[in-house]
C-alpha cells in the first residue's frame, strides 16, 4: 500500500495535483526537472494556504492560478490553441462542506479562468456560465482580464500545426504526439478543517472545433467535492469523462459500494472510462488525507504532499 494511501492524523491537511495525463515520452531527468519544480511550486502555493489554516477551497484555486500561469502547462498562459487558432478555456470548482460550485465555459479573455469560476462559486447563482456574457460579469466582480494573444505561445502553435499535418480535423490531448508535454491542470485538497475541495482548468484539447466544451467544468466529470466521500480533478479525452460522469463515479463508488477511495478511483478508470476507448487519469483525495492518482495513459505528472510527509512530484511510476 503506498504511503500515500493510509489515513492521516485528524486536524492534518494534504494536497495532490495534476498537470495532465497523456501519451509522453519519456525523456531525461535534467529535461524533466522544470516540469518537476512547476509541479512542487503549486504544491508549495496551496501548501501555504493550508498550513495557515486557509480552506481546501483556497488552496485549490491558489495551487490552480500557479499552474495556469505557468506556460508549460495547458491551462491560462501556455494553453493549447483551437482548430481557428484561439484559445477557449474551461475550469471548475467544487467545495465539498457545502457542495457550492462554480464553472466557466469557452472563455477567452480571463486571465485566470478558475479565479472566475470562484466567483461563479461565491455568488451563488449559478453554477455554470459561458462565453463573453461570463467574462463581462467576471470582469465587472474584478476578475482580471487579458488581451487573448497572452495565452499563446510558440510552442503551442507548433503543436497545433504538427496536430493538422496529421490530421486535420482529429482533436488530441495535449500530450499526444506533442512538441512539448504538460497538459491541464486540477487540485485536490483536505484542509485543517477537515473539509475536501476539488479544482480542475484547462485550454481543452489541441486543434479542438471551436465551441467545444470539455469534461473539465462539468461537476461530476471533470471536477466534484462531496466531504461524504471524496474530492477529484480528472484529465484526458474529455468527452469520455463526460460521458462516464468519472469524477462523480469515484464518489458514488465510495458512498454506494463502500469501496476505499484506492479501489473507488482505480475501477472508475478502468470501469467507467476505459470501456468508453476513453484516456487519462485523476486525482482524488478523501476526508482522511488518503490519495489515489490513477491513470490509464502512459503518465500523468502529478504531486502531493500530506502535513508531516515530504512533497512528491513523478510522471510515470517513478516518483521522486
Ligand atoms: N480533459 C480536457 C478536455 O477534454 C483535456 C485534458 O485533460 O488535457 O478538455
């Protein structure tokens, strides 16, 4: 059983995510090592507002923002561009105390897309909102907007084009067949509390149609929070994890099956989403601190860390 794997102390925190799951290659260490350190400087942003007695809820948004303006990840700054070369951007957030939860849709001008689905959150209203009637009300609430171009990079257009070179019309994760590697982003979290919180952003899927919309702000796909069972942020081909409801299957495993959040996650990859031709993984934490990071892809980089037990990030089994 992986040490990440047992319960934790009452009044611990802990903290695992994401930067996508997909076809990689493996390559050296010293290649690997800036993805490494974005991972553990996340890690270290929702760390923070944990150990200061801050929310699950805070530390997944604050462990998402770091990793959406990082550009080695798809999600904010750096993320992949559409079929007509733009960027629409989808994100999420669930709070498992209260199941509050807010979405953003196919927006383009939010700087830190998952800061306007805390607000969709805050509010109340609504849970899912979409396109530049979304970005005007977020901006009005303070929401920090961008010229579009803010999100491009060369790598990202290069993948795009070396994506059309093979197939025009074919949609691919980030990480298939790609010039660079990282992939969407999502945070999981247990506060001091004792509360689970769930965060999940990206730019979708590179040469994806325009108006597409992804697994990743859809409660019970790509992101849910339910203190009963579990919190989880998936990642891979969308509309597979749309269509298994795999986020929420973890949680309905755990609270209909009794099943432990290790065998809950594992079945909901290979269950729920394998049988669909879907690809990826997730992670997923309970109200004990236990983790589970399961993915059906060739890695998904991820870290964790748990109050007491040192910070880990890996790619493929390997972690460090
Ligand atoms: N799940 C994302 C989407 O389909 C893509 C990814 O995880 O990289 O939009």
């Amino acid at each position: 059983m992986p040490s990440h794997d047992t319960p934790l102390p009452p009044g611990r925190h802990a903290l695992a995510l994401h930067g996508g799951a997909g076809t990689i290659a493996r390559s050296s260490a010293e290649a690997e090592a800036p993805y490494h350190a974005a991972l553990r400087a996340a890690l270290a942003a929702g760390d923070a507002v944990l150990s200061s007695g801050g929310t699950a809820l805070q530390a997944v948004v604050a462990a998402v923002v770091a990793l959406e303006d990082c550009p080695l990840f798809n999600a904010g700054h750096g993320a992949v561009f559409t079929a007509d070369e733009t960027h629409e951007l989808d994100a999420g957030v669930m709070d498992g105390r209260t199941l509050a939860a807010g979405a953003l849709a196919g927006v383009t001008t939010l700087r830190n897309p998952i800061l306007g689905a805390l607000e969709v959150l805050r509010d109340g209203h609504c849970v899912l909102m979409g396109g530049a009637a979304a970005e005007r009300w977020c901006a009005a609430r303070g929401v920090a907007s961008v010229e579009p171009g803010y999100f491009s990079t060369a790598q990202r257009r290069a993948q795009l084009h070396a994506a059309r070179a093979r197939d025009r019309d074919r949609a691919v994760l980030d990480h298939t067949g790609a010039s660079t590697k990282m992939g969407t982003v999502g945070a999981v979290a247990l506060d001091r509390h004792g509360h689970i919180a769930a965060a999940t952003s990206t730019g979708g899927m590179t040469n994806k149609r325009p108006g597409r919309i992804g697994d990743t702000p859809l409660v019970g796909a790509g992101v849910y929070a339910h203190d009963a069972g579990c919190a989880v942020s998936t990642t891979g081909t969308g509309e597979h994890f749309i269509r298994g409801c795999v986020a929420h299957d973890v949680h309905a495993r755990m609270v209909y099956a009794g099943l432990p959040l290790a065998d809950a996650a594992h079945r909901a990859i290979t269950e729920s989403l394998a049988p669909l031709g879907g690809s990826g993984g997730l992670v997923a934490i309970d109200r004990q601190g236990r983790i589970a990071m399961p993915y059906n892809s060739d890695g998904m980089y991820r870290a964790w860390l748990r109050e007491g037990e040192s910070a880990r990030s890996a790619v493929f089994d390997d972690a460090i």
